[in-house]
C-alpha cells in the first residue's frame, strides 16, 4: 500500500485506533518541553503508525514534531519512499528532513546493516542538533523487542544483550532516542492504519530470510507462536524486562570498578592494574569490559560473550599475579597483554620503536 488520505475524524473512535493511540500514550514522555520532537519515519507501516498516532494525540502539545527521513542507496525503491514520507510530512504541515545515506560500500569489518543502522543513528542525532531537539522517536515495536532478545541469545550474548533495546537512551549529547511503541505489539498497527485510511510502503527485502533478523522474524517466531509455544514473543520480551532491571544495576557497578581500576593512555590504549582487581568476580569483569566497549566507541559486532570471558580471564589472571607475556586479538584491531607489573593493556597494539614514525618519537 502506498496512497495518502487524510486522517478521517469520523473513524476516531474505533476499538483499533483507541487501543493503539493508548498503547502509545503510555510510551511517551509526560512532558517533553518546548523543545521540537524529530521522529524517525521510513515510509514502512510502523513508522507510519507512530507518526500519525503522535498527530492523532496532539503531541508534543508544547513544541512540534519534525520528520527526519534517511534514504539508503540499498533498494531502488528507496527514492519512492522518501517521496511518500515528504508528501505524507507537507500534508500534516510538518518540517522534513531527509539524507541519502551512502552504506552500500564502506570500510571491510563491519556489515551493511549495521554500517547502515550506525549511519542512521548519526544523522537523527544530527537532524536533532539542527533544529534544537531534545527527544528522536523511532518506530519499535514489542515484536523488534523479542527478534532483538533471541537474536541476541543465538549470537552468544551476555547479560546485557538480554535487556534487549532500551526504552529510552542516551543519542548523543544533549538528545535522547525514545521508543515509545516497545510495549506495543505489531499486530495493532496495521489495523490502526487501516482504520484512519492510511497506506504505507512496503519493503521487499524484509521477506528476505538470509538476513538473520528476517528469519526469526518470518520463520521461528512464527513456529514457535502457532506451536508449543503461543507466548513466545511476550516471554521474550518479559524476559528483557527483567534482564534489563539487573543489568542497570550491574552496569551501574561495572562503571564504577572500571573508573577505579583503569586509566585510559595518550595511545588510545585503557590500562588496567591487576591488584585493583583482585576478588572481583568474572561476572563483574565481563560486564565492566562490555562498559568499557560502549564507552571507548570499540566494535562490538563480533565480541561475542565468550571474547568478553577470555578478556577477563586474562584480567583475572594479572589480579592473581600471573607472570606477563599472555595476549589475546581481538576484532577491530585491537589488542589484549598482559604486562610486566601486573598490568593489562586492551587497545590497538602498540608498536615499536622501529615501526614509529620518525617524527613522532
């Protein structure tokens, strides 16, 4: 479906649109400020929803909402697309902002969904920096939720990766990424849509079941929904719930250790000091190295939770005063010693004398 019509007044009181309007009113912020909303809108149906829901709601009542479309150079539908969410923005009299986003090429390491999911998020947050936005609102549903967590788990993650996506995160300075439709099952979207005479546009490429995100999608979840297992999806993303609350309180730890057993080196290197770490668990290693990922900017795509177990082996070992001489490579070029002194070094590796440019030493 891809027409436009506009919001039918009359059809405002129907059970789909009133079910899904609530579900989303309990996702967003009570009082979001003056400030402009940007909202995530790719043309797809999710998308659609919540855009038209906040119109629906009137929100933000104190500021306005801006839509912010990134156009990948993967599909060549993607050019309709940005048309149908331009028309969609003129007719609500909304602001659109829109970039096409180059990631069918780029640097080797890293793939193509997630260089794009990485360009993405960079121009929200600058979209949101443009026009003086504090909040980016993006179309997740409770489904996402549950694909995200089994993904997750079937990668080997640890227990962060369990929590799943947050609610609400840190963007960038200044500008938080909200999801106010994780609760929401993507079943009531396209009824609500439906309802008000809204059409959206279609992606092929998410029937593509090579894509490991598509196959749980389109192929286990469903099985496992019309088999022995009908509440899979609510189990999954209950079970992120919880995960999530623990995890904040692990993170919150890990965060303090690191900050107290670590400083980070002109080199780009972080060094940890083995007596600083001693009677720590594994566990609280394990989730101090994950922190340490997410803080430094390091690639996670490959650092699965048994990497993350062999670099804190290797801090347990300087902890217990293991001679140096262990090492460990890691993915994105980086590197794990152990040191003389009792030291750990995790960074790119160092070079030497020799290898140092002239001028720099």
């Amino acid at each position: 479906m891809s027409s436009i019509s506009p919001i039918p007044a009359a059809r405002g009181d129907t059970p789909a649109i009133r079910e899904f309007l609530a579900g989303l009113a309990d996702g967003l912020p009570a009082d979001p400020g003056p400030f402009p909303v940007v909202v995530g809108v790719s043309g797809g149906a999710d998308s659609v929803a919540l855009l038209l829901g906040l119109v629906q709601l009137g929100f933000p009542a104190g500021g306005r909402l801006v839509v912010a479309h990134a156009e990948h150079d993967l599909r060549a539908e993607a050019a309709a697309d940005r048309e149908f969410v331009e028309r969609m923005a003129e007719r609500f009299g909304l602001a659109c902002i829109t970039r096409r986003l180059r990631v069918a090429e780029g640097p080797g390491g890293e793939g193509v969904e997630a260089r794009a999911r990485r360009e993405r998020y960079a121009f929200l947050a600058e979209a949101a920096h443009d026009v003086g936005g504090r909040q980016v609102l993006i179309a997740h549903t409770a489904d996402d939720q549950a694909e995200t967590i089994l993904h997750n788990i079937l990668r080997g993650t640890g227990s962060a990766g369990l929590a799943g996506m947050p609610r609400c995160r840190i963007l960038t300075d200044g500008v938080s990424l909200l999801r106010p439709l994780l609760e929401l099952p993507r079943q009531l979207v396209r009824p609500f849509l439906e309802a008000i005479g809204q059409g959206w546009q279609e992606d092929l490429t998410n029937a593509h079941t090579a894509r490991a995100r598509n196959f749980l999608r389109h192929e286990v979840l469903p099985r496992c929904q019309a088999g022995p297992y009908p509440g899979a999806s609510e189990a999954l993303v209950r079970l992120g719930r919880q995960a999530g609350a623990v995890a904040g309180i692990l993170a919150e730890a890990a965060s303090h250790v690191l900050g107290r057993t670590s400083s980070r080196q002109p080199d780009g290197s972080v060094v940890f000091r083995g007596r600083d770490l001693v009677g720590l668990g594994r566990s609280l290693l394990a989730e101090m190295l994950l922190v340490l990922w997410r803080r430094e900017g390091w690639s996670r795509r490959d650092m699965n939770a048994s990497r993350y177990e062999m670099v804190a082996d290797l801090l347990a070992a300087a902890a217990g005063g293991d001679p140096a001489g262990g090492g460990l490579d890691l993915p994105g070029g980086l590197r794990v010693a152990l040191e003389s002194g009792g030291m750990v070094r995790i960074g790119p590796p160092r070079l030497s004398p020799r290898q140092v440019p002239r001028h720099l030493r």
